[in-house]
C-alpha cells in the first residue's frame, strides 16, 4: 500500500536532452535477393524493395533532401545467449489472488528456488525466466518429452500443505531473435514472441517499490500522480486520479534488437476507504453506479484484527491476508442484520466435523456485528477491530456468493493503483485529453528522464529516414428539411439557423427552390421535452411532413439525447439527421461548424465531397473495403456482442463508401475475427454492380482494422477466404464467368506505441503541435525484415504527439501494384475522408468502418454502458432464481449444509457458476439482437433488411 507524494518533471525539465544515435540499414539487409530466392512459401507479402529516398524535382527544379526523424526505440544488447523458462501450475485455484500468494511462497520455501533468486525473473503468477538452469539438481522427474520434465512439490498454506508442479518447459536460446532480425531465411517461421516475451520479463527484474507492475510489459510510476478536475479552479476528484505509466516491449528490428518505450496516461481509483467511495458527494459517478463500479476492485483491510491465538493473530495481519476483491455489496439489509453459524472447535482448537464431513455448528446463529465488536470469543474482552462497525450500512462481501467473507465499508481501503477502464466521466475528459496529450519534446523528455530511469536504462534513440505527399477537391440536390430546437433554446435559434443554413446553401450552388425548409404539420418545431417518446412523436410529424433530413438544435450537448435522436431517425423513420448545439451561435463558430454540416448534409444526401486526382487510375476497377469491430468494454452487460462493419467503394475516387453491419456471435471465444465477412462483402459487391451497370471489380483492396499480429494468420485463413467466396458467388448471381479475384490486404494498426519525433526545427509542424509533417513515412528498422509493412503519419498531429498508422500487406496480388503504389494509394486516400478537407489518421475506408461500429455502438449503448438498472436488477433476480435451483441441486446429490467437498462436488460447482453466467449473457444477448435487427423481419418490403437499419437508408453515407 506504498503510496507517496506526487512528482513530476518541473517546465524546465521537460525537454529532452538525448539527441538520439544514428542507424543506419544494414547492407546485408539492402539486398532483398537472399530473401526473396530462399523462402518458397512466405507467411505473408514479402518486401522485395525499401521505399526510395530518391524525389521527383519540385516546381522550382529542386530536389528535397532526405530528413530523419527520431523514434522512441532503443538498442538493446542481449548478453545471455540462453534462457530458461519455467512454470508453477496445478495450485488447485483459479484465485488470482491466492495463485501469486502460493507462487511467491513456493520461490521463497523451494530451495532450488530460495537460494538462486538473483538467476531468475518472474511475472508473480506462473512464470520463471532463468539465465541458469534451476532444475539441474532436481531428480525423479516425469520426461514430458522434447526436453521438458516436470516435478512434483508442495507449497505450505497455513497448517496445509498443497500439492504443485514444478515444469522445466524449454530452452529459449536468443539467437534466434538475432537472426530474424537479419533476414535469415531459415528463421522466417520462427516465433519472436516467446524470446521477446521472455525478456519481458527480464526488464521487470529492475523494478522497485517506486514502480507498480501493471502487466507484463507496462508499469506505472507511483509517484507520477496527476489530481483529475473539471478545470483549473475546480477541486479534484475524490474518486478517481491520473498516472503516468510506461509500455515496453523487445523486438526485432533490423540487424540488432531494439526496445519500444512509450509514455501511456491513465485513470485510476485513489485508495479511499470503501465507505468514502459509496457516500462520495463530489459527484465523479452516478450514485446508483458506485456499487456496480466498485465489484471487482481489489481492497485492503486497514485495521489489525486480534485473536486469542499469537500465531494465527500474526496470519490474519500478514499482507498477504489483507489483499480482498469485492464480490458484491449485502443484498438485503445492513450490517447489523447479517448473521452467519458459528462452527464449532474442539480443545485443539481445529474445526470439528460430522461422520459424513459436514461441519458442526453451534446451535445459535451469531451477528457480524456482535462478531466484529464483541471480544468475548477471545480470552480478552478487545474489540476485534479497535472499534464498533458503523450501523446502518450494507456489509462487504470479499469472498464468493456461497462463502461470503463480510467486512464493514470503514474497514477496507480501495487498493491504489487500479486502472479505470472505462471511458472517464464527461466532465473530466477535457483535463485527461490536456494531461495524455503532451508535446513531442515533452514526451521525449518523460520517457528519458522518468520512464527509462525507472527502469535503471540510459538512452540513445535511433534516427530514421522518411518521405511525402498530398491532394483534394468539391459538391449540390433537391430536398425537404425540418430544424426542431429541444427546451431550454431560445425561440429565435431555429430562424437563425435556417438563415446560416440558407447561406452556406447558396455557397454550395444550391439554390432556394432546391432546398425547402417544412414545419411539422400544423404544430410547433419546439419539443415538448428530450425524453424518446417525445423525440420520436415529432420525427413522426417531420416525416409526415416528407421532409428527408432533419436538424435538432440542443441547448447544450447531451450524449443520451443525440444516442436516441440518430437511433429514432435512423432506424425508425429512415431519415437523415444532424445535431446542432445553440451555444455555437457566434458568426465565427457558426461559419466554421457549417462548412462541416455542408459536408455531412452531401454525403447523406447521396453525393460525394471530394476526391484525390491519382486514386482514380487503381480504382476504376478496384473495389476498397474497410472492415472494423468494436467491442464491449468491461462496464459492459454480460451477454453484450461486439459490433462488426464493412464498407466498400462504389466510384473510381473512393469517395462514396456504403456499408454493412453485423453483430458478432457471444459463443465464439475469439472476438478479433469477423464472422459475417461472406455476407457484409456480398453485400457490398452488390451495391458496387448497382453503381456500375451490373458489372464487379477485378480487384479489392481489404483495409482491416484493429488486428494484432497473433491474430494476422486468422484473418488471413478466415477473412480473406470469405472475401473470394462472396466474389466467386457475386459473379455467380450476376451472371457473370468465373474469375480469380485479384485481392490486396492490409492490417491497419493505430493502437501501437511506436512514435516518431523531428530533429531539426526546420521539419517541425508548426500547425501540428511540433510533430513530424504529415506525409512521414518510415519503412526501415521499427518494420519487419521479412515481410511488405509500413508506418504512415498523414494527418497533421494537433493535439499530443502524433500516431503514426501502421500498415502491414498480408497478401498483395493486384498487377503492378508495387509497395511503394500501395502507399501512395493509402495516403491519398488518407486525403479523400468525406468530413474533411485535410489529411486523416488513416486510410479513409478503415475510419468509415470505424464510424460505421460507433453508429452501432450508439444503436446499443445501454448494454455497452451497463446503465439500466432495471436490466441489472432482472439479471440478479436471474441470478438468484438459478442459483438456489442450484445448490438445492447441490445439496440433493452432496448433502446441504457446510461440509469438506469432494472433488466432483467442486467440480459441479464451477460448472453451475458457469451456467448462471452463460444464462445471464444468453438473456442479455436475446434482448440486444431483437433490438438490434428489429427491421430483419419487417412486413414493409423497403424497410426490411440485414442490416439493422431500413433498406431505405442503404445508397448513403448516413452515419458520417
């Protein structure tokens, strides 16, 4: 429970002072012919060239000079030549808290173990990494075969013993590491992961007690504490707070190994008493929340607890007795109300049991509150705690719903340190965007001078090479509008922005005859109120009224009234809408947020914005998709699906993407991979013919979102395989000849830690926060030596320090499509987003899928969120009605009561906590899809559709 005082880097401080070491490819490397001539069967595209640093003479008959940027990768010098990986299993628990307990003492107990600490590594749950063999004294092992053996040990557990394992699991010999790095050919298959897995962990044997282990390859500074407020005058949340942490990880880079450090800013819980947290006035969450948010935190009991006996007195107040996880507040009640059976001890003081092994038990029930309070059951008569539980408050169950362990709330203590993983709170996102969001040169500055020094490193970044381009171009039609303003907005809004609206109109070429403002028939566009049901009674009015598009003035922005607006004109009425907030209404804000609702209003009016002149010579018969998932997060519903979308082309400029949208399946473990590809391209290619008289691409280019790279060859095998099999079946349907589809597949990552940093002022951007330009593009030692890959920042990086897009090519069979044209083709795309003007993150096709999930997301925010009381109160009552079916179960087949359990009795319990669980996400997963598809069967023939919108909606844009 360390805790100190929070520190920073003073303004001074924040600059960095390493100037980096330059890198240089190696020769070897250069020459790509022992690569290409010796792999016969690659995984993947193979890189048969690196980007030329040769440029084309500008206007003025100039050539641009080569610039080199620096990128937070280390060298990293591995002196072991081998290493040894172990494992401590068969514990005989799932607890993640009573593993690293039995894992910490079998090190501290096990002699070969005990005495060899400083060989050795460990991630303090299952894993030892030694640079010498431990087992070499070990005899009678089982042979597991392949080298491994295996030994069986016991781990002392108070008055127990448990029976363990201990496994030699291999060699891991670092060589390896080294020689994919080089290229070798022979090594192409070999997995890294292991070897940079392995030092991993190594790096974590530097850590301290000033340093907090968050996972195997990320930590956070404790002292590096950051209050978290609405504003400057503000006070902080007594909640939650902000830490700084570090990412980690070995790789291979390109003729050496390297290390990849980032900065990384989080949300935490601050460690208040548990009572603190459920009264909280300062209003950071909801009040019907705290409970839900506060199940699963790990907590810490504060006060000595005594007992009659020394040595079990010294147990109960051992740090690793304190450490609790909270199950679930007292169901009914408060704490004076709970009683719970006292066993009985015999003169030894050991439980006493009945001839069937169930426990016997005093003939009176006692009250936790007399239990915590009275000291009569110790040979003094102290509080068990020093003091009284305070009344009139639920109990805290930190054990299991069948062996609840009952704490008062003043008793336990939030442990620090607990990353929040949900979104934060609205009103604290701006001081959480302005705390993560540093400068370039700040977050060299944190990385050198906090991050690496945590970890005893000194620094020496590597330089790299890059290089640039650009492009862009313009829209008009003939509609209805309505404007409805929600209370609160003055009566002149609407006028005022049907005058602004009229303005920017006649800017576009859209004359007044062409664009008819409507009034809900007869009756005011001012809503009753924002609730749903009098949303949709107006939309009803608006659309009766045969407007196609609608605005909603807001007074102020609200998350919950613009989710069911765009629900209710979406998929009830199939009716375009854009919401407006009335604070922009100042002539400089009003010009700029109207530009930007001009091009909202053209693409869901079925236009395109603009284009990129060069897209159009690879796209006139290529089709490009974008495919994304989004998932639940922890704060979810049980039972709540991932989201997936695809969307796909219809012009040569990629300017007009339409799209597809599936929920994923919840029984299927692996979420990263799309299910419904076959069915979502089928779709697409559909549309395509529709655009361009019944005829198909001969190629796709597939932009796949959000992959890692364990997960490459899936898509690989299961993705892309669909994608043929919707195009083999496309021509089928369309009357078409059979034909090989010519396909080209790229994973696009944004959610990595590689970053890149100018060197002089000179190639600083000055409209982008000091990044590097856009258009930077690195091919050489942070990408792979084998394999066509990438790093792209085309956008310019306002806020922060800018991301670079990573883009790796699994496959690439279209003709002449060269890397270096596939680059090219993906920046200029990056240039053609509908909703602006200048360049995107990423290629625009991926971000549409991206928005496209959002729009679902919204569709079902309620379970996202986990927001519904009412659903989280049917789930508990779910929950109960199974479970007492259950242990009545239990009892009929093992007898009730509390007795020692077999093995099998075990057993059936797990599968019956199981069960409850499948049976809640079953019933949540029922409730989602019947929403969600509610137009899958609709007896209207234009609205009936797939996808959980009306058919109607189908030829535009609409959720951008």
């Amino acid at each position: 429970m360390y805790y100190p005082s929070p520190q920073s880097l003073s303004e001074q401080e924040q600059f960095p002072t390493d100037t980096g070491k330059v890198w240089q490819l190696p020769k070897a490397l250069e020459n790509r012919s022992a690569v290409l001539n010796n792999i016969q069967e690659p995984k993947y595209a193979l890189r048969e060239r690196f980007f030329s640093n040769q440029f084309k003479k500008t206007d003025e008959g100039q050539l641009p000079v080569p610039k080199a940027v620096l990128t937070n990768h280390f060298e990293y010098q591995v002196t072991t030549e081998t290493f040894y990986e172990y494992k401590v299993i068969d514990l005989g628990t799932k607890n993640r808290k009573k593993l690293k307990m039995l894992f910490e003492r079998a090190i501290t107990t096990w002699p070969f173990l005990r005495d060899n600490q400083e060989l050795f590594a460990t991630n303090h749950i299952d894993t030892i990494v030694s640079w010498k063999p431990l087992h070499a004294d070990l005899r009678d092992g089982k042979d597991l075969g392949g080298g491994s053996a295996e030994w069986t040990q016991t781990v002392p557990d108070g008055n127990n013993n448990v029976p363990a394992t201990f496994r030699f699991v291999k060699r891991i010999f670092t060589d390896s590491l080294r020689q994919y790095a080089a290229a070798n050919p022979n090594y192409e298959h070999e997995n890294f992961d292991d070897v940079a897995r392995c030092l991993n962990i190594v790096i974590s044997k530097s850590f301290d007690s000033e340093v907090h282990k968050l996972s195997s390859n990320k930590f956070f500074v404790k002292n590096a504490r950051v209050p978290l407020t609405t504003g400057k005058l503000s006070p902080p949340s007594n909640c939650l707070e902000m830490i700084r942490g570090y990412f980690y990880t070995v790789k291979p880079g390109m003729g050496n190994i390297i290390l990849n450090f980032n900065i990384s800013t989080s949300a935490v819980f601050r460690p208040i008493r548990v009572d603190q947290f459920l009264t909280s006035n300062d209003n950071t969450f909801e009040a019907n929340k705290l409970e839900h948010i506060l199940k699963g935190k790990n907590v810490y009991v504060t006060r000595n607890r005594k007992d009659a006996d020394p040595k079990k007195q010294e147990r109960l107040n051992s740090e690793e007795s304190r450490y609790w996880k909270v199950f679930e507040l007292q169901r009914e009640g408060n704490i004076e109300d709970l009683t719970f059976p006292k066993k009985k001890v015999d003169a030894n003081g050991k439980f006493m049991t009945n001839a069937d092994g169930t426990y016997q038990y005093e003939d009176r029930r006692i009250r936790v509150v007399d239990h915590l309070t009275q000291g009569k059951q110790f040979k003094y008569g102290s509080l068990l705690f020093g003091s009284p539980p305070i009344k009139d408050r639920p109990a805290v169950n930190v054990g299991s719903f069948s062996h609840p362990v009952w704490y008062a709330q003043e008793h336990l203590r939030i442990v620090p340190y607990q990353a929040y993983t949900r979104p934060v709170p609205n009103k604290y996102t701006a001081t959480m965007v302005t705390e993560a969001a540093r400068s370039p040169s700040a977050n060299r500055a944190f990385i050198e001078k906090e991050g690496l020094r945590s970890l005893g490193f000194t620094t020496g970044a590597d330089a790299v090479p890059f290089v640039t381009r650009f492009l862009q171009t313009s829209p008009p039609k003939s509609f209805k509008y309505a404007i409805l303003t929600a209370p609160g907005c003055d009566r002149t809004t609407g006028d005022y922005y049907d005058t602004q609206l009229r303005k920017h109109f006649d800017k576009c070429g859209i004359k007044n005859d062409q664009a008819k403002r409507v009034e809900p028939i007869g009756l005011s566009s001012v809503l009753e109120s924002t609730e749903e049901a009098d949303l949709e009674k107006k939309l009803q009015e608006v659309r009766d009224s045969g407007a196609r598009l609608v605005f909603l003035v807001l007074h102020r922005a609200s998350t919950t009234v613009y989710r069911d607006f765009k629900n209710l004109a979406d998929r009830r009425f199939g009716m375009h809408s854009i919401c407006l907030v009335e604070k922009w209404k100042n002539e400089q804000e009003t010009n700029q947020i109207m530009t930007n609702v001009m091009m909202k209003m053209n693409l869901k009016l079925g236009g395109v914005n603009h284009g990129v002149s060069d897209v159009v010579q690879w796209l006139r018969n290529t089709m490009v998709l974008g495919a994304d998932l989004v998932h639940p997060g922890s704060g979810a519903f049980p039972g709540t699906p991932s989201i997936a979308s695809i969307v796909g082309s219809v012009d040569s400029h990629g300017g007009k993407c339409l799209g597809s949208m599936r929920l994923q399946s919840i029984e299927k473990t692996d979420r990263e991979v799309s299910l419904s590809v076959e069915t979502m391209v089928l779709e697409r290619l559909k549309a395509w013919a529709a655009v361009n008289r019944n005829s198909l691409p001969d190629n796709i280019i597939y932009y796949r979102d959000g992959v890692s790279s364990g997960h490459y060859p899936k898509v690989k095998h299961e993705e892309l395989t669909a994608i043929r099999s919707a195009y083999k079946i496309a021509r089928g349907k369309a009357g078409l000849p059979p034909k090989k589809l010519n396909l080209t597949a790229v994973i696009v990552t944004k959610r990595h830690h590689t970053r890149f940093y100018p060197i002089d002022f000179g190639d600083k951007d000055n409209h982008g926060n000091n990044n590097c330009l856009p258009g930077t593009c690195v091919d050489k030692l942070v990408t792979s030596p084998y394999y066509q890959d990438f790093f792209l920042q085309s956008h310019s990086g306002i806020k922060g320090t800018a991301r670079p897009t990573h883009y790796f090519i699994l496959e690439n069979q279209i003709p002449g499509m060269s890397l270096e044209k596939l680059r090219d083709l993906t920046h200029n795309l990056c240039y053609s987003y509908v909703r602006s003007m200048s360049g995107v993150s990423y290629a625009s096709p991926t971000y549409y899928a991206d928005r496209l999930c959002e729009r679902g997301r919204m569709y079902i925010r309620k379970y996202f969120n986990g927001d519904e009381d009412a659903l989280w109160t049917e789930l508990h009552d779910l929950k109960k009605t199974i479970e007492d079916a259950q242990k009545a179960d239990r009892a009929a087949r093992y007898g009730g009561g509390s007795h020692v359990k077999s093995k099998a009795e075990k057993d059936l319990e797990g599968d019956h906590a199981k069960s409850v669980i499948d049976n809640q996400k079953a019933y949540v997963f029922e409730k989602i899809e019947s929403e969600f598809y509610m137009y899958r069967d609709s007896s209207d023939e234009a609205e009936k559709s797939d996808n959980p919108w009306p058919k109607t909606m189908d030829g535009t844009m609409f959720w951008m």
